[in-house]
C-alpha cells in the first residue's frame, strides 16, 4: 500500500543526506530538519501538510508547556503522520 511506505529513523536526530528534501538540510534549523526527515518518510503527503504538521506540533507542546525538542516534536508529527496517511480513502468515491 504506497500511502503507508515510510522510512523510519529509529530515532535518531541525524538529517538523511539523501532524499527530495537533503539540499534543504544546510544551515536549517530544528524544525525544518524535522519536516525535511518527517517528508523522506511521508513521500505521499505533500511538504506543506508535513511542514503544517511539524510547526503545530511545536505550538501545541510549547502551549502545554512540555520541554519541546526535536525527537519530541518529530515522534509526534510522525504519529500524526501516520494516521493521516492511515485515513486516507483506499479508492475514489464513484461519480
């Protein structure tokens, strides 16, 4: 099913330096390095809705006051990830 290929980065905090997104990698700072891992892995959503995804995650663990990080914000993007590629429609409505 190509909406759930992904690539997981077994966590670590290393940006892929292959990939669509690896030119963006240079001087980026936390938040672009986790949309440009998160979109190697999601090659089906488009880099707008990860990169979305990413800064709200940020928000929302800044607004509850959770020590935001990196793998902290790239762990939850990825499960939201997943359950964004996970509810998409396997066929198209007919008509």
């Amino acid at each position: 099913m190509p909406a759930l290929a992904t690539r997981f980065t077994w966590g670590t905090t290393e940006p892929r330096v292959s990939g669509p997104h690896a030119a963006q990698s240079g001087a980026a700072g936390p938040r672009e390095l986790v949309s440009a891992r998160l979109s190697d892995e999601f090659l089906t959503v488009p880099i707008e809705i990860v990169e979305r995804c990413v800064e709200d995650v940020w928000a929302c663990a800044a607004h509850l006051g959770v020590d935001v990080t990196a793998p902290v914000v790239e762990r939850i993007a990825r499960e939201h990830l997943l359950a964004l590629v996970s509810s998409a429609p396997l066929v198209s409505p007919p008509g």
